[in-house]
C-alpha cells in the first residue's frame, strides 16, 4: 500500500548491466548477480509503498549515453509501460540528469533511480528532527544538478513516489534558494555533531564502553538489540525500519556496563549522499571499541551483502577496531553452527545464542578491567550487600558474627565506589 493511499503506483523496473568486466563502481565487488540485483530493488519498492508490475533487463558491452539501456529496450520499455498500465519506471543504477531529463522525455511518466528510491524511503522514516535534516540535505543535493530544464517534468510527474522529503514545491525554486537551504541545513547538523561530541566526552570521563550493531538493512539487528536489552525497539521485516539511532544501556555477565548502539542499515549501492549526510549518525560507529556485525544467516546472499557492509566500514575507516560477526536468524535454517572466536551464530527472535554472544562481548572489552576483591561488611547493610551480589561474581562469602567477608571478581570501577563507602563505614576492604 502505498504512504498515502490505497491505491500504489504501478512501476516497471529496469537492469542494466556490463557484460564486460569493466564494472568500476564499489557495489558490484558486492557480486550481486542483476536479477538478484532487481529482486532486492523490488523489495525496496514495495518497501516505499508501490505496485511492482513488471521488470526489464539487458547487459551491454557500454551504458547507452543517452538512455543508459539500447534505443530498442527503451522502446521495449514505453509499450511494456502501456500494457501494463504503470505511470512509473525506477532503475536499478544511478541515472545522469541527462538521462533521466532524455528517459522522461521519451516515455512521458516520471523516472527514478535506485538513489532517489532510497532517499524516499529514508524521507518517510526519519522520526526525528535530525533524521529528516539528514535525509532533506542528501535529496537536495542529489537533486540540485538535476534541476536545470525539468520545469515542465516537474509539473507533470505530481504526487506520490519521488516526492517526499524536500518535494516538489522546493524542487522548483531557483537553486540560489536551494544553495542556502543546504547551508542552513548543514549549520544544524553541524550543531548536532558538537552536541554528540560534548556527549562523547562526557561518556568518556564516566567510562562506559560503547558497542554498536552494524548490517546490512533487514539482517535482524533491531530484533537482536531487543534481544540484549529487553528493549521494546520496531522490529519489522521491512527495509530501513530503524533510521534514527537508539542508545541503551546494558549489564554484562560481568557486571560491566555498556552502551549498545543500533545504527541505520546498509545496503548494496548506498547512495553516497546519503553516507556524507548521516556522518553526524555514523561518527557513533567511529567512537565504538566494538563493532557487532549482524549478518542474515538464512540469506542466499549472505556474502554479498557482509561485503557491502564490510566496503561501507572501510570507506569509515573502523575495520581496524575489534569486530564480532553475527549470523542471526539461525531458527531459519534448521540446523546449528558452532560459534568460534570471531564469529558467533544467534537466533535473536527466538533468543538463542544470546548468552554466548555477551560472554563473547565481554571478553573483547577491555574498558574497565575485571579484578578480584575482597569486602567485610556489616551483616545490616543489606542494601550493599545487595549491590555486590547483582554487580559481581562472588568466590566466596563467609558469614562471621556480625559481618559477612564476601570475595567478588567485579568491574574496577564499581569495586572503587564500593571501597568509598567502606572507608567512609571504617570496613575492611582488600583488592587483588
């Protein structure tokens, strides 16, 4: 259904691809072959709400300059258009607004790119204040070359599909006024990274080690976030379901403490734009002592799309940073791996597998060592005896009289709060 009807566009999509090896953009070391490709274009349609009515492909030796695809695909494509009656043609690259002014010209509907598709769904979805400034400033700047000579397309393509975030009616203002829209745009986002800066360092006085979940969109990562928190986060099945980034708390076995991060999914071919407006969203990652990897384990097209988040993370210059790949949805399969070192297999809607991936975590954190302690305190002082026991692994616990001598392996900074309130009480306290 689409956002604002009930009656979705009806769309054709197109694929084109090199039958040479000449295939210089990043996306295609993600090997997608083009109908997988075109599948996953499909599902990003209905996705932004639309009625897929059929799809066209072809390989060439070169891209047509003129409408990417051959003169006799493109001719193809206006009479599969009027037989299937859909007013909407989206292709799987990225069009030139040369092409794109010649494409509309030609077939008389409106014309999209696998960029502008997302930038949509993204428009949608962004909750938040910052959210909608990201997604406006990568549509405007995507669409400011594009501008020059499309008076007459604007007015013609309407509502619906393409149209969402900036819109039409920005769209058709002269690019003066766009130029400053985007500088007062990226003035607030730049206000938004000072404020997460002043965050961080106040994080970083109180130790507390951040760990974000990184994949590619619909791998399960805001099911397994719930997962680790007991959080009530969206979890759906569709793409880019989670834009905003959360942040929430969460004990280890240990009794360490940190902060989970669930951040936007990738995708295959996203669009640069988007990853320099999301900078602000995505420095998060940067700030991470540990990447957690979540990968769609049941998927076909597993590696593919780890190779597309694994590029994303290098262009971010994290890949250095210790990293834990996850294969979730292992309830899909029928079967059970065995988790190792560096890759550790989960069923985050069923919950399996959980306890092995915070053992896991907790060994790669080294923010806050683990030591050992020892503590006599008063036998009335159960509020602290409390504390002890829910923040530490207790060896040992010796009840003498009035006092109780209790051996904990617990996080160094919680062991000092403990030792403060013991002086202030004159007890015995003792650190290995």
């Amino acid at each position: 259904m689409s956002w604002s009807d009930t009656n979705p566009e009806k769309v054709i999509l197109v694929g084109c691809e090199l039958k040479s090896p000449q295939k210089k953009n990043w996306f295609k070391q993600s090997s997608l072959s083009l109908e997988e490709s075109i599948d996953e274009l499909a599902s990003l349609a209905i996705t932004a709400g639309v009625s897929v009515s059929g799809r066209l492909t072809q390989q060439r030796d070169r891209y047509d300059p003129t409408f990417l695809i051959g003169k006799g695909k493109i001719r193809l494509l206006k009479t599969v258009l009027k037989q299937n009656k859909a007013n909407t043609v989206i292709f799987d690259d990225n069009l030139s607004p040369a092409q794109q002014r010649n494409i509309e010209k030609f077939l008389d509907c409106k014309v999209l790119d696998r960029t502008q598709l997302i930038l949509d769904i993204f428009a949608y979805r962004a909750a938040t204040r910052e959210g909608k400034l990201q997604v406006e400033l990568a549509q405007l700047n995507y669409m400011l070359p594009r501008l020059a000579g499309r008076g007459i397309e604007l007015s013609r393509l309407g509502a619906g599909l393409g149209t969402r975030g900036p819109g039409e009616t920005k769209l058709e203002t002269d690019q003066r006024k766009i130029h400053q829209r985007i500088y007062k745009i990226r003035k607030e986002l730049e206000q938004v990274r000072i404020h997460r800066r002043l965050h961080r360092s106040f994080r970083k006085s109180v130790p507390v080690p951040i760990v974000s979940l990184v994949g590619y969109t619909n791998a399960g990562k805001s099911t397994l976030f719930n997962a680790l928190t007991n959080d009530n986060t969206l979890a759906s099945k569709q793409l880019f379901a989670t834009l905003d980034p959360l942040l929430r708390r969460l004990q280890l076995p240990s009794g360490r403490k940190i902060i989970l991060s669930d951040t936007v999914g990738f995708i295959s071919k996203l669009p640069a734009t988007l990853i320099s407006a999301f900078r602000a969203t995505l420095e998060e990652i940067g700030e991470s002592q540990l990447i957690l990897h979540v990968i769609d384990g049941s998927s076909s097209r597993a590696e593919q799309q780890r190779g597309a988040v694994v590029h994303v993370l290098k262009d971010l210059g994290v890949m250095t940073k210790p990293h834990i790949e996850i294969f979730n949805k292992t309830d899909l399969l029928g079967y059970s791996f065995q988790s190792t070192q560096d890759k550790v297999w989960v069923s985050a809607l069923q919950k399996q597998g959980i306890s092995t991936l915070l053992k896991r975590i907790d060994e790669l954190i080294t923010d806050d060592p683990i030591v050992k302690a020892k503590f006599l305190v008063d036998r009335h002082r159960g509020e602290l005896l409390s504390r002890i026991f829910s923040r530490g692994k207790v060896i040992n616990c010796d009840y003498r009289n009035k006092q109780v001598m209790v051996e904990i392996e617990a996080p160094r900074s919680f062991l000092k709060k403990i030792e403060s309130q013991q002086l202030k009480n004159n007890n015995n306290f003792e650190t290995k």
